[in-house]
C-alpha cells in the first residue's frame, strides 16, 4: 500500500505571509501522495468586516447566513486557495485547487436545526475518493478548502478539521494514510503554560487519563475526538503539533494511535 499524507492547516498559518510561505515550502518538500485542507475564518472574517457585514459565532462556531456564505466563498475557495495553488506551484508542487463541489468530491447535507441554526453550515455524507485517486495518480496534489456541496446547487460552509479527517478516512481505503493537524502549538501540552510539555503519544487508554486528570479541556476535546474518529476508521495515525513537525520524525508534537 502506498503511503498517503493529509495534512490540514488553519488561519493562524494562511493569515501570516511568512508563515504560510515556510509552511507550503516544507509542504512542497514532502515525499510521496499528499492532499492539503485548509480553513481561512480570520480572513473570512477581516473580509466581512470591511463589507459590512457582522460575523457571528458560537462556542467558536461560525453562523453561515447568505451573506457569510458569499464572503465564506470568495475568500475559501477563491482568496486563500487559489494563493496557496500557486505559492505550491513556485515551489514545483503541481497542486489543484478544489471545493468540495469541483467533480463531486465531498457531497454533504445542510446540518438541522436544533437548539442553535448554523445556517447554511454542511455536515459530510460522502467523499468521492475514486476520483481524488484519479488526481493523485495524475501527480495533482488536491488543495481542498472548507466548503461542501448538497448536490441540489447548495454550497455549505463545513469545517476544515472535520473535511480533513473524513477524507483521510475514505482515502485509507486505497493508502496507508497519516493525517496531520497543523496549528500554532507544539502539539497537545501536560502544562498549558509550558510550551514544550508536548505529550508524545496518545493512545484510548490514556486520552481517558488526560481528560479525567483536567489535562485536556474546552476545545482540545472535540480535536482529539475527531482523531479518534479518524484513527478508529482506518487512518493509520494522526499528528497534532505545529507545521515544523512535517519536516523531522524526531520533533516534538503528539501522535493519536488507538
């Protein structure tokens, strides 16, 4: 089985130039299959803000009403993706820019209202992963931004954590696939306020240790849950840490193994 790598960036990397540069360099560098996810709320919502519409969130979730959605589209899938394509391309990394809705590849349904309505926020149903291996044995690496499809004309705001993880879970299907969650930290902390207390390994056993302990809290839980989800689905190990990692096998950051 070939080897795959997913890995999913957030704002904190697309929103700094410098950091975003570094980042799509050692992206570019990596052997083997590989697919990028990325998010761009921050930019999403600098955007809105200059036109004048008010971003509105809860517990860090974004309400996707129609005019969001517009902002949501033109800064995901057009803003953000088409600059990472061609910074990748500079670097020799002939890459393709896809929303979910670009040859069927992540069809999903507009989440149900409850307590909260979340607008026009997408929930995945399916992944096309025949046709992303189409692009990878094309030698395309597929840069996917965090927006979905309903296969009725609808696109969907859907979160890029969660785009990640389920294409990682479709794609094990035809690779041994790691997926990696890049974000400011070193990985998951024993000590919030130590900066290198970065816990190795992960495994069931201990993640209950760690949440009975206090030790991972707020919205560390639904990031290691969704690894969980990944890892318990056929993803052969996902890693959380700071962008760094996809350069050395050595450095800190944490991995999720069942």
């Amino acid at each position: 089985m070939k080897k795959l790598s997913i890995i999913k960036i957030g704002g904190n990397v697309i929103e700094n130039k410098q950091e975003l540069s570094t980042f799509l360099k050692l992206f570019a560098k990596l052997d083997g299959l590989k697919i990028l996810v990325h998010g761009g709320g921050k930019l999403a919502t600098q955007l809105a803000t200059k036109l004048g519409i008010q971003s509105k969130m809860v517990a860090g979730r974004r309400i996707t009403d129609a005019e969001t959605l517009e902002v949501i589209t033109m800064v995901y899938a057009g803003l953000a993706n088409k600059n990472i394509v061609a910074q990748l391309q500079a670097h020799k990394c002939n890459a393709i820019g896809l929303s979910g809705a670009d040859g069927n590849m992540i069809q999903a349904h507009k989440r149900p209202v409850t307590e909260i309505d979340y607008g026009f926020a997408g929930d995945v149903d399916d992944v096309n992963k025949n046709i992303i291996s189409k692009l990878l044995k094309a030698d395309l690496t597929p840069v996917f931004c965090a927006m979905t499809h309903d296969g009725e004309g609808q696109l969907l705001n859907t979160n890029a954590d969660t785009i990640a993880s389920e294409i990682a879970i479709a794609m094990s299907a035809f690779y041994e696939t790691t997926l990696y969650y890049c974000f400011e930290k070193k990985g998951v902390l024993q000590n919030i306020k130590d900066e290198d207390s970065v816990i190795s390994q992960i495994n069931n056993r201990s993640y209950t240790k760690l949440l009975n302990e206090g030790i991972i809290v707020d919205g560390m839980i639904p990031k290691i849950d969704n690894c969980f989800y990944a890892v318990e689905r056929g993803v052969e190990k996902v890693c959380i840490g700071h962008h760094s990692m996809l350069a050395t096998k050595d450095g800190l950051f944490t991995t999720i193994t069942l």
